[in-house]
C-alpha cells in the first residue's frame, strides 16, 4: 500500500513540474491544458499518466494530448484526436516513410502515383479503403497538414488522429481549431 502511495506521489509531482519549454520561456503543461480546456467547454483531468485535455468543437468531440519518451519528462509531441460516429469498420495509417509491419493492416496502393510516391498507405481493409483516396479534398488536405508539421495521420470511422512534433501548434486554440477543421475534412462519411 505504501508503494502505491509512493507512485502516486512521483506521478503527481512528474506532471506539475512538466513543462514546455519553448524561446527561453518553460510553461506547464497542465495551465496550457486547462487554458485550451476552458476556451474549448473541456477539462483538463490533473491525475493522469498522459497530460491531456478534451473538449468540443463544431459538435464534434476532440482530445488534446502530449507524448513525450517513455511517457516522462517534458512532451516531445503534441497529439489531437477526433472522435466521430460513424460505421465504418476502415482504418487508414498514412506515413511519409516506411513504419515498419503494421500491425493488421496491408499496404494501401491508392492509385494516385504522385500521392503513393509521397506517402506510405496502410490499412485494414485495403479494397474497401482505396475509395477514400479517389476524393481530391482528402489527398490536398492530407498534403496540406503534413507540410504544416502534422504526421502520424491515423483515420477511422471512429476517430481521426493526427501528432505534430511542432509544440506551436498545439498550445494555443486557433492552431487547434484549424487542425480540427481539417480533420473533419477526412472524415469517412459513408460505409466505405
């Protein structure tokens, strides 16, 4: 009982003192997270293993979180989720280089030479997901958010991921509000 007091003590202490450190200035991470919580109608839960927020936006559920090596010290990455509620069973995992086996999934040729040879395309479901990529919206808004800093483009239709190692991007709203904009551009909206 007393060890689970002690790692309980060294996670609250890790997540107060974890910051973001940016232009000589640190700044925690749990006043940006309830910053953004408040303009977004969220919370910004204190005790957890992963600093994180959640919120809405346009009637659309989103989380805000930060990733950091092993989970401590101060966040190398900033991750936004979007949670949606839509039937499809596809997931799409879009890289820029190869990530290696993806677990349950096969590689993805969309069809789209100048897109396959930009991207790396994996999915679950390959034959039902190519007909994500014959949208043009998708392929320019995909392109348009790796060359802004995001990568890591997780699409489901549950949820839409997207992680940026550009901790600008993700610590005030407007950056946020415009990722998210964009995400809900890549939504699946069909039984694919």
């Amino acid at each position: 009982m007393m060890l689970l007091g002690v790692i309980i003590s060294v996670l609250i202490l890790t997540l107060f003192f974890t910051s973001i450190t940016g232009r000589g200035n640190s700044v925690p991470v749990q006043k940006i997270l309830n910053n953004l919580a408040s303009h977004f109608n969220g919370s910004a839960p204190i005790i957890r293993l992963v600093p994180y927020m959640k919120g809405h936006s346009k009637n659309q559920k989103f989380t805000r979180s930060y990733g950091s090596i092993r989970g401590l010290g101060n966040p190398t990455s900033a991750i936004v989720r979007l949670y949606l509620q839509n039937k499809s069973n596809v997931r799409i995992y879009i890289y820029t280089s190869s990530p290696g086996p993806v677990l349950n999934a096969r590689r993805l040729e969309t069809g789209d030479v100048s897109f396959d040879n930009e991207f790396i395309v994996y999915s679950n479901l390959p034959d039902e997901a190519k007909s994500f990529f014959f949208d043009e919206n998708h392929l320019s808004t995909i392109r348009l958010l790796y060359k802004e800093g995001w990568s890591g483009l997780y699409i489901s239709g549950r949820k839409i991921k997207a992680e940026t190692k550009i901790m600008n991007l993700a610590l005030s709203p407007q950056p946020i509000e415009e990722v998210l904009d964009k995400l809900l551009r890549l939504q699946i909206t069909h039984a694919i």
